[in-house]
C-alpha cells in the first residue's frame, strides 16, 4: 500500500511539473513580449506602419509608440526608459562612452533614407532655393523671400526633432530670430496651408506614401520646394533622388537599440532591416537601408 502511495505521489508530482513547464513561456521574444519605443515624430508613417504588419504577423507582441522630439528619444535610452529608439543620427563617440558608463551598450543600423523636406503654400511662387539661400534663411542674414522680397517665416515640425537638429548642425551657428517650432508635423502642414509666407521644414515620410489617402490630400494643399544641388540643377525629394543622392539634404533613419539580443526590440529591428521591412520601404518610397533582399531560384536540369 505504501509503495503504490509512493507511486501515486511521485506520478502527481510529474503531471504537475509537466503542467507547469508547459504553461510557462517567455515574456520577451523576438516575436512576444510588449515594449515601449521612442521615436522622432517625423518618421512616424512609416515606422507605425511597420509596427503594425509586425504585430499582425505577431499577435503575441505589443509595441507602444512614443512619438517625441530626436532629443526626447536619445534621452529616454539613456534613462531607460526605452530600450530602442528612432532617429537622424546615430549617438557619437563621445555620446556612447558616457552611455556605456551607465552599463548601456546599443547597436545602431540603418534601417532607411529618408530626406528633409521644405514646403510652402499653394499661394507662394518662391519653390526653388539655393543652398546659400536656405542658410542665409535659418541664420537670419535674410528676413524676406528671394523672389516675392515678402518677410518670411521658417518653421520646423517641433524642437530639437531630427529635422531641426540635422540643420542646426549643417549651418554650425544658431538659427535666427524668425525660426519657429510647431508641436508636430501635422499642425505645421496646417499652418503652411494658411499662412503664404511661411516656409515649413518636415520629413519626406510625411508626404512620401502616395498610396495614402491622407498623403494624397496632403500633397495637394502644399507645395514642396526644388533645391539647389552641387550640380546646378533643382531636386525634389523623392526615392529616386534620395536613393542616387541628387537631392541635398538626404538623411539616414537609425534604429539604435539597448535591448536583449533575444528580445522583442531586437526581434523588431531584425523584421525592420530584412526582408518585410525593406518591402515596406518600397510602398513608402523611402532608400532602403541596406537594400531589399531578392530570392532567386535555379532550376537544375
């Protein structure tokens, strides 16, 4: 009796181990888990899109979106308080010394190219610019449009986003006394639309999915200014330009991850930089980032 007890006992015990084992599965995957993002507000189209083909391929991954400034997201890595973030730039040398003494260390890549984009109202004639005319703007050496001799009135899609830190950077001096920020892209589109004078400075991705009703609308209400290039001619943004770098103010998009090589944020950034993210490019005609991967077959006779 008391060998089948014993029997009974150790069986039980068994079933129960095996339950548990079975029911137990890992929080963080590269296809499960939930995870917070920061990212530039200014890569949001395509970014959005992408997470959610992802999370439809993988029902069991939750990914919340935190559109902010490219300052906000640096600094919420640095905090922790995300673990990958999306921008203009990658972190400096200088930049990761300090994160690494805060026992973070990130991966960064190209995911896309994407490109800084001026716009103005249907009203304005002024849609061509020099290089040293758009300098001249953001510096405050000009106050008035090239053509019309009108005041103008730059404005970014908010501070310190990609945008407005990759031309702080390219003038190497402060912005003058008539650059402005809005609080996202949408407002400032808005605020182009009624304002003539006003030159508005946005990500391409905004306006670059023409299979989106809402970019097709867009589009229509604002008009996007050529610029002047080293070879003389007038370029606008578009994948062909950004990807044989006609255009002059092309800029990368950059995934710079902290999380687990094994973990959802690491799972996104692969699905990002391969196959099906790089598809996705192509619909929101952005450069790839390191180029669409084709599959071939060879038919051996």
């Amino acid at each position: 009796m008391k060998k089948l007890v014993i029997l009974v006992s150790i069986l039980v015990f068994g079933i129960q181990f095996s339950c548990n084992t079975n029911q137990t599965t890992p929080d963080d995957t590269p296809r499960r888990g939930k995870k917070t993002m920061y990212l530039d507000e200014s890569f949001k189209p395509f970014i959005k899109t992408a997470s959610e083909v992802f999370t439809g391929i993988y029902p069991d991954a939750e990914l919340n979106l935190v559109y902010t400034s490219e300052s906000n997201a640096m600094k919420a890595l640095s905090e922790g308080t995300a673990r990958t973030i999306f921008t203009g730039r990658d972190y400096t040398k200088k930049e990761k010394k300090y994160l690494r003494s805060l026992n973070i260390t990130v991966t960064s890549e190209i995911i896309a190219h994407d490109a800084i984009t001026f716009i103005v109202n249907l009203e304005n004639t002024d849609t061509l610019l020099t290089q040293n005319q758009i300098r001249d703007l953001l510096t405050g050496k000009s106050t008035v449009w090239p053509n019309s001799q009108k005041p103008i009135e730059v404005v970014f899609d908010r501070v310190q986003s990609a945008n407005f830190n990759f031309m702080l950077n390219w003038i190497g001096s402060d912005f003058g006394k008539q650059i402005h920020a809005a609080k996202n892209t949408e407002d400032l589109i808005k605020y182009v639309q009624n304002n003539p004078n006003t030159l508005g400075i946005i990500g391409y991705n905004f306006l670059s999915d023409f299979d989106d009703p809402e970019v097709k609308a867009r589009s229509k209400k604002i008009r996007v200014v050529g610029i002047q290039a080293n070879d003389k001619y007038y370029w606008r943004p578009n994948k062909a330009n950004i990807m044989e770098k006609k255009y002059p103010f092309c800029r990368a998009i950059w995934a710079i991850n902290s999380g687990a090589p094994d973990g959802l944020n690491t799972g996104f950034v692969t699905f990002l930089s391969g196959r099906q993210g790089q598809l996705l490019l192509e619909k929101c005609e952005l450069g790839p980032g390191k180029g669409t991967p084709r599959e071939i077959n060879f038919i051996t006779e």
